[in-house]
C-alpha cells in the first residue's frame, strides 16, 4: 500500500490535492487568543460564536500573505482534497490523562472547547459554514474517541465484541467512507440534506501518533473508468444507517454513490461497510460497486497523526477517510462539520447553525 506521510510540514506526494498552511508563531498567537475568546463565551455550541467565528476569521486574515490567501481561497473554492493547517499552538498544560475522562465530562471541557472555536475559525478561513445534523443530536462538535469499546485494548464496561458500535465514538476499525448522510449531494433531497462539505479533525491527545488516514478520490474514479463512473451516478444502491444517528431515520434506497454538478465537478458519497446493491440490480451495477471497492484498497493514502498543533480540512466530496483500531484509549480527536457556498441544505435554526440530516 503507498501512503504518504506528514513529516515536518512536508508531504511527499499529493502534491495537487494536497495544501498545507504553516501559521507564523504570531499568526499561531492570534489564533490561540481568539479561540480562547471563543471557548470562553461556550464554543460552537452557544449562541452568537457563529459571528464570533466569522469576526475571528476576518482579523486573522488580514495577518496572512498572500500565498497563505490563496491556499484557503483555493479550498474555499473546492479545489483541494485536503487542508492541513500546522504550527498552530497546542492547548498548554495538557499532560495526558491515565484514561479516557467520560465523553459528558469532555464535553464542556474548556481546552476541547478552545480546539473546536479554533476549528471553527478555521472552517470560516475556507468559508464554511459551522453546523450540526439533528441526526447527530444536535451537536455541533464532536468527540471521537474510544468510549465505547472495540479498540486494541478494553475500556472498563467493554461491551461484548458484537455489541460494539461501529462509530466514531469506539475504538473499532472503520472502513473507507465518506461522512453521512447519504441521500444527495449538493441540494436537499426528498427531505433531507447533503452531507458536509468538509470535515475537519484536530487532537486533544493522540499518545501513539496514530494517524487518521485519507483516501482522495480522483485516482480511483480514474482506475474504475468512465463507464463504471457512470453506474455509480445512477440512483440504484442502497445504504444502511450509521450505528450512532438518532432512532427514526432509516436505510436509504435508490441513491447514487457519484454526483456531478452543473460545471462538471465530481461529489462522491460512499460508505465501504454500510452500501450494497438491490437484489435485482443490473451487472454492471454490482460490477461498478465492487470495482469502486477493490480499487479503494489499493488507492494511495494519505496518514496524517494529528495532534493539538495540527488540523486536518477534508474535502468530503473528494475523499474517503478510514482508521485503523485505536491502540492507545487516551486517544481524543475533536471533529466539526462546515458546508461551502455552492451547498444548500434544509436549516432548522440558525444560531447555532441546526440542518436536517
Ligand atoms: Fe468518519
């Protein structure tokens, strides 16, 4: 398998999906301060931090060149796969815990609170708007880490092995997948929204520096062909509920797994573990599928361990991400979702920014 690593700041491949944005220690500064700010007044979750967000993003701009300008307006513009933003500063004082603290003690947490405002900011930097699904229960941060049991090693009240939940919030394996929902791309569809534009993934620890691993999508819609591009662009396969949305919503039927918009830009919405073809699909449906499935496990990666120093913007219309099973329990990645410009979505409220999954 090739992959590519972060060293330094510096990938050796991916040259042209890939940016990475190395903030000045008086950039990383301003940065920490206004995420503070942020933190203080109850994170992305309380009213009016979205403005906060944005007036933020506004003021550390005007201190960024013009090379560092263009990176986020080339992401704004959904030209990037992925954004790696570096030499930021970690939440200070954070020696690691014996054990994972519970999710509801992590929750209110003033230094998660300080990397997911400074996470918001960042999403504002690519004009992305900050937003939670009610599938999600509402929240617009969320903690990924080992609270349910799967990983390498057990937690106390490990669940048995069948009963684990394969979310982000165990320590399980997950597949190559896009983030859900499922049902379109760039509009609503049938009442429900699309899946966000960008995810993006900070630590608060990460002992082991296990990496969070990407796949960009191009290369592999390039090793399928056009003719299996064009069977995953029908609406003829089905998909199964992610284990940790909120009762109520169901399997999806009768979906695409690619989209394309009016300029000819590609979406693509896949989950390796969780969509299937209709017992009565054509051949070159199931051939498309399982093509799109093989061609996924050779695909280039990208790993990047994260840390409270680094953030990762991943395009979620151009790449699949995965993880291997957590080994270290400790492990803690904060992740928020941001839509671009070109989306639009059902909203519920506004502040903080609610969609309809
Ligand atoms: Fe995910």
């Amino acid at each position: 398998m090739a992959y590519s690593v972060l060293v330094n700041g510096v990938l050796d491949d991916f040259h042209d999906e890939v940016s990475v944005l190395s903030l000045t220690e008086s950039q990383a500064s301003a940065l920490f301060r206004l995420s503070t700010n942020l933190a203080r007044t109850g994170g992305p979750q309380a009213p009016g931090v979205r403005a906060g967000a944005e007036i933020s993003a506004s003021t550390l701009r005007e201190q960024l060149s013009p090379d560092q300008t263009e990176i986020l307006d080339l992401y704004a513009q959904n030209r990037t796969t992925v954004l790696i933003v570096n030499g930021m500063i970690g939440v200070s004082n954070d020696a690691i815990p014996p054990e994972l603290p519970s999710k509801e003690s992590l929750t209110d947490d003033f230094r998660c609170l300080t990397i997911a405002a400074r996470s918001q900011i960042l999403l504002a930097l690519v004009k992305n708007r900050t937003f939670a699904y009610d599938l999600d229960y509402n929240e617009v941060v969320r903690l990924v880490g080992n609270f349910k049991g799967g990983g390498q090693n057990r937690i106390a009240n490990e669940p048995p092995p069948d009963e684990v939940e394969l979310s982000s919030h165990s320590g399980l394996a997950l597949g190559a997948h896009t983030e859900p929902p499922y049902y379109c791309s760039f509009r609503p569809n049938n009442g429900h929204s699309p899946p966000p534009s960008t995810l993006i993934l900070s630590a608060r620890w990460n002992p082991l520096r296990e990496p969070t691993v990407v796949i960009p999508v191009s290369g592999v819609l390039e090793a399928i062909g056009a003719d299996a591009c064009q069977e995953l662009g029908r609406r003829t396969f089905n998909f199964s509920r992610p284990d940790s949305y909120v009762s109520g919503d169901e399997d999806g039927n009768a979906v695409s797994i690619l989209d394309y918009d009016a300029s000819g830009d590609f979406a693509i919405r896949f989950n390796a573990y969780r969509f299937t073809t209709p017992k009565d699909a054509s051949k070159s449906a199931q051939a498309a599928l399982a093509s799109l499935k093989r061609e996924l496990t050779r695909a280039p990666q990208i790993r990047v361990p994260l840390e409270s120093t680094n953030a990762m913007l991943i395009n979620n219309t151009k790449a699949l991400h995965c993880r291997d099973v957590i080994q270290d329990n400790r492990r803690l990645l904060v992740r928020l979702f941001g839509y671009n410009s070109s989306v639009s979505a059902i909203q519920l409220s506004s502040d903080p920014l609610l969609i309809k999954g």
